[in-house]
C-alpha cells in the first residue's frame, strides 16, 4: 500500500512539474516574440515608387520601402531625429540635383485635404556628394521629422531626387508662408523638372497609436514625470 502510494506522489509531482515547465516554455516563448523587431515591407501598391534612393536614420537603418517598426519606441524618435542620410548610388559625378520629401497624406490618407505638406527642399546638391550619402546644398525648407497627428492613420514619406537643369530655385513668398497645402506640380512645372531620377518612401504612424503604446503612469499611482 505504501509503495502504490509513493508512485502516486511521484506521478503527480512529475504531472505537476511538466505543467510548470509547458508554462515556463511558453512565457519565455512569448517574451522573446515580444522583444523581436520587425521591418514590414510595404505593399506592391506602395513599391512601385521605390527607385535607386535609400534613406537611413539612426538605429533604423535603410527604411526606404518599409514600415517604420512598432518597437523599440521608433515610431516617437523618428519625430525628433535630425535629417536622414540620403543615398542616391546612381547619380552622375559631374551633375547637380534637388531632394524634395513630402507628406501627401496631411491630415491623413483617406482625406488628404493638406497635400502636399514639404518636409524638405534642398537644391544644387553635387551629384558626387548624394552619390555618397551627403545631402550639402542651398536648403529652401529646413528638414522637418514626421509627425503624423493621432489617429490618423498611416502616412507615407516620400523622397524624390530631380535632375537639376536650371539655377537660382526658389519659392514663391506665399509657398514660404507655409509648408501644407503645397502645389508640387506647379512647383516642378515652373523648373522644368520632369520625371525623377530616383525615389522611395517610407511609411509611420503616430506612437500614440500603436498597439503596444503605453499612457505614462499607466499601471502605477505614482505619474513618471512630476513637474518641475
């Protein structure tokens, strides 16, 4: 009686500890999911603008062509990083470009009442210098990060690199008032600028939106950041 007795106790220890161990296996298994960084691809649809342009920010790498990652609190350090390294490998040495980024989706996709919003204009860049990565030129419109509002859904950033055939490049004094609302056509028709020599985009949303966004304070009594 009692050794049928001590079997039980050691079956039901060894039931138990395997139980603890399926757990433990599937609370690490989903730990190491949650720490994994995913570069989504865009859409064919979004693809076809990408062209011999690469853009790369700090810790992120190229983003041409992709989702700016839901991790690692991406989504919010774009909106205060500098400018990106814009590489164009296939420019031509001896020739002079213009760089444009633009927002066409402000306020958002599916009511872009602000289209175009400039992000960034710069002109008379060197063709041997964005060939390597420098974008060193006369800059019409400062680099401005994406914001993208909340609840706006995606926005996508486009970069487009034209071939320079004229000098002195500007903008109107009404263009300069603001950077919404910004008629891109009217502006490369004046230039002459026709099809670009190389293009690409990426695509962001608000961190606020994200799934796995977090209010500060969330889950404690105390708020993170007292005021000063």
């Amino acid at each position: 009686m009692m050794g049928t007795e001590v079997c039980v106790d050691w079956t039901m220890r060894l039931a138990v500890a395997a139980l603890f161990l399926g757990l433990t296996m599937v609370i690490t298994r989903d730990e190491e999911e949650g720490d994994l960084c995913l570069y989504e691809a865009l859409s064919d649809t979004d693809a076809v603008l990408c062209k011999g342009l690469e853009v790369f920010y700090p810790e992120l790498g190229n983003v041409g062509c992709m989702f700016v990652p839901d991790c690692n609190n991406y989504r919010q350090k774009i909106t205060h990083w500098a400018e990106p390294i814009v590489k164009f490998p296939g420019a031509l040495e001896g020739a002079t470009y213009i760089l444009v980024m633009v927002d066409p989706d402000a306020p958002s996709r599916s009511s872009p009442k602000a289209q175009f919003w400039r992000h960034w204009l710069v002109t008379d860049i060197k063709g041997i210098d964005i060939k390597k990565g420098k974008v060193q030129g006369q800059e019409l419109s400062p680099y401005q990060p994406p914001s993208p509002p909340a609840q706006s859904g995606f926005h996508r950033y486009q970069f487009f690199v034209y071939l320079q055939q004229t000098q002195n490049i500007s903008l109107h004094s009404k263009e300069n008032k603001t950077r919404g609302s910004w008629k891109m056509d009217k502006f490369l028709n004046r230039f002459h600028l026709s099809e670009p020599e190389a293009s690409t985009q990426f695509m962001t949303q608000n961190y606020q939106d994200s799934p796995n966004y977090q209010t500060p304070g969330a889950g404690s009594s105390e708020p993170k950041d007292k005021p000063k």
